[in-house]
C-alpha cells in the first residue's frame, strides 16, 4: 500500500481515508477479507496500536465489521458504501469550491469553467490535440 503520510493530520485517519477509498474506487469490494493489524502494521511500518485504532474507528462508523475468529470484513451494505462515496465527493466538491473562492472567481464562472472541462474531456479522452 503507498501511502505518503502528512505530518498534519493524524496517520489513523490518513489510513481510514485510504481504506475507504479503495472501497468506493471497488479495490476492496463489499465483503472483501482486510489485512489483519499485523499485516497492515508491517506494510506501512507503523505502529500496530495506530493501525488497531484504525480498524475500531473503521467499525464504529460501520464500514468494516470484525467477523469472530475469521478477521474484518468491509461491510455488505451497498447504502453504506454509496453513503462513504456521496461524504468523499462532498469534501473534494468544498475543497474546489474553497480554492475557487479564494482565486476570486464568481459562481457563474465557476460553473463555466467546470461545464467547459467535462466537455474537453468528454470530447478526446485522453487526446490532447495542440493547434
């Protein structure tokens, strides 16, 4: 797993992110079997006790469940994964519109600029023709 850490936000919570994307991008899919604590742990060379943190706030928000004797799971439930995407897209969507605001650029031309991006690449995907 390639994880580079930020030194400004705490390592459990860079890991749940990183875990919760391979989810929602269907790395991990609905039932898939996770690497215990120890596997994890040694993967990215931290602490076992930062990535057992992990794992707990992980359950608590239902996105993984511990299965007695077999290991942890990523949830079963379909609402539970579109849920974690629909929280993911919320917080890119605001950190755009934030750097957006802060360049000083108006509503209406953000939606411009947006409009205009989708069609460039609805139109080459991945061909950029230079003129």
């Amino acid at each position: 797993m390639p994880i580079e850490f930020d030194n400004n936000l705490p390592i459990y919570l860079q890991i749940m992110q990183y875990i919760k994307r391979q989810i929602v991008t269907g790395t991990l899919k609905a039932g898939d079997k996770i690497p215990s604590v120890r596997e994890l742990a040694a993967e990215l060379q931290i602490n076992p006790n930062t990535v057992q943190r992990t794992f707990q706030e992980l359950e608590r928000e239902e996105v993984v469940e511990t299965r007695r004797g077999l290991g942890r799971y990523v949830t079963s439930e379909e609402r539970k994964i579109m849920q974690i995407k629909k929280e993911m897209a919320g917080e890119l969507l605001e950190r755009f519109l934030t750097g957006m605001q802060e360049l000083g650029i108006e509503e209406q031309d953000i939606v411009s600029i947006v409009t205009d991006a989708l069609a460039e690449g609805s139109q080459g995907k991945g061909e950029h023709t230079h003129e």
